[in-house]
C-alpha cells in the first residue's frame, strides 16, 4: 500500500509555489463468489484476502470461522478482481443482486438494495471491562501504525484489542468500513477474532460499523470521531459499549459506561 505522488500549486497568500504531494491510492476490487458477481468496492491496494473475507462474514453471507476458501486473482482495467470460492451450502443468504452496484470508499451502504440491520446481541453479563486508561494506550498504538496516513493525509484506521489492550491487528484503507472488515477477516484468517474485546477506527460511527462489529461479537467499538443517533440506538440495544471522542485521555461512553473498569470517578454533570 504505497501513496503515489501527483503535482500540485500550493498557494499560500496568493503565491504558488509546485508541490509533489502523496495521495492514497484508491482502486476498484470486484468480489466474486464461485465466478458469480457480490459487489465492487473502492478500496486501497493491499489486504485484499482480508477485505473479502471480513466482508462476506460481516455481510452474513458465510459466517464459518474456520479458513474456507479458494481465491484467486484477476487484474481488471483500473483494478482486481477477487473470486472467492465456497461451498453452496455454507452460504448463508442470497447475494445476487444484494450489491450490483459500486461500494465507494465513503459509504458501506452503497450498492445495497434494502436497510439491513443484525439483529446479534453482546452478553452484557459476561463481557470484559475495559480501564479507562487502556483506552488511550489503545488509540496510541493505532496512531504509532498509521504509516500510510502519516505520507498521505487520506486514509483511515482500523486496529483490534484485547481487553488488556494488546494489539492484535491494524489495517488502513481509503474507505473505514474497508478497514474495519481488513481487520475482521484478518482476525479470522488468524483464527483470532475470539481474542479481539475491543475495535477502534479512526473516523465517525455510523450504523454500519457498528453493525460489522456486532456481527463480529466484539463488546466495545471506540472512535476519535463521533456517532450517529442510529449507531448509539443499535448499540445499546445490542450490548455493545460504545465510546467517541476518544482523545488523550478524555472520551465519551454512550452506552454501558458501567463496563469502563472501577476506577472512574463520577463529577458533576457538564453540558
């Protein structure tokens, strides 16, 4: 995954001065399952086993966790073609004409024909309780990996923990729900999404990554960016502890703040 460099006029007070600045790379990847068309994504080169692999699983169309598959790759005009073999019954649901249009990088929502929402649940009786202090550590070792954001500016960041905060994965693509299923399908290809408690992404949480994460059954999903109203509703009815803002060491818990260890202290309300 590496940013290529395009020219440019930098003006700054009405002088411009040429430039040569990196920029993330950006490509279609046509999925296939068993030659038969799932959808095209806008995706960033590299990772593109993960992608498909945490994609079919996130879009509930084979749920096996246990490696699965023959792929193989084409070269397109612009970009991939990836075609997943599977076995018909382990398929899950119909997927013809479930994505016939492009994905774009922004929008996991794209190219799909009907709202869609899981209807998993996280146990709240049994899931692990994160300190607050861990949180922060977490968001900096992401940051520490974000080699491709720090040369272009432009793409996101996805990275999975343990409830003691050991990094398990981190991925970055131009699109955040490609990052987040890169390290889904990572950790399945790891045999090691049982491990994961916790997933943090670099940009705001909308209803689909947190639905990506319910399916994943992991009980927190944090982000330096904020949530949407729907992705709070879907969380706390789900289970899931859901934590925005989360910078240095400040963020906010809009659903099971309980579940943030024993050593926060209650003050007054600040509004």
């Amino acid at each position: 995954m590496i940013p290529q460099r395009y020219n440019g006029k930098l003006v700054r007070n009405g002088i411009a001065t040429e430039v040569a600045d990196c920029l993330a790379t950006e490509i279609p990847l046509s999925i296939a399952v068993n030659y038969e068309p799932f959808t095209v994504t806008m995706c960033t080169p590299g990772k593109e086993i993960e992608l498909a692999r945490g994609l079919l699983f996130t879009e509930g169309i084979y749920r096996d966790v246990n490696k699965y598959f023959g792929i193989s790759f084409a070269r397109q005009d612009e970009g991939l073609l990836v075609n997943v073999e599977l076995p018909k019954d382990k398929i899950l649901k119909q997927f013809s004409g479930s994505r016939n249009v492009a994905s774009v990088s922004s929008c996991g929502m794209c190219g799909k024909t009907e709202f869609e929402c899981t209807t998993t649940a996280i146990d709240v009786t049994t899931k692990p309780v994160l300190e607050w202090f861990v949180i922060e550590q977490m968001f900096t070792a992401m940051r520490q990996h974000q080699q491709a954001f720090d040369e272009s500016g432009g793409t996101h960041a996805a990275a999975a923990f343990t409830s003691n905060g050991e990094l398990l994965d981190v991925q970055e693509d131009i699109g955040r729900h490609n990052a987040v299923d890169k390290v889904i399908g990572s950790l399945l290809l790891q045999n090691a999404l049982h491990k994961a408690a916790c997933l943090t992404v670099s940009g705001r949480i909308s209803y689909e990554i947190v639905n990506k994460v319910l399916v994943a059954g992991i009980p927190f999903l944090a982000s330096v960016s904020a949530p949407s109203t729907m992705a709070v509703d879907i969380a706390q009815r789900s289970g899931l502890t859901l934590l925005a803002f989360c910078r240095g060491d400040k963020f906010t818990a809009y659903t099971y703040p309980e579940s943030i260890g024993s050593k926060v202290q209650e003050t007054e309300t600040v509004s």
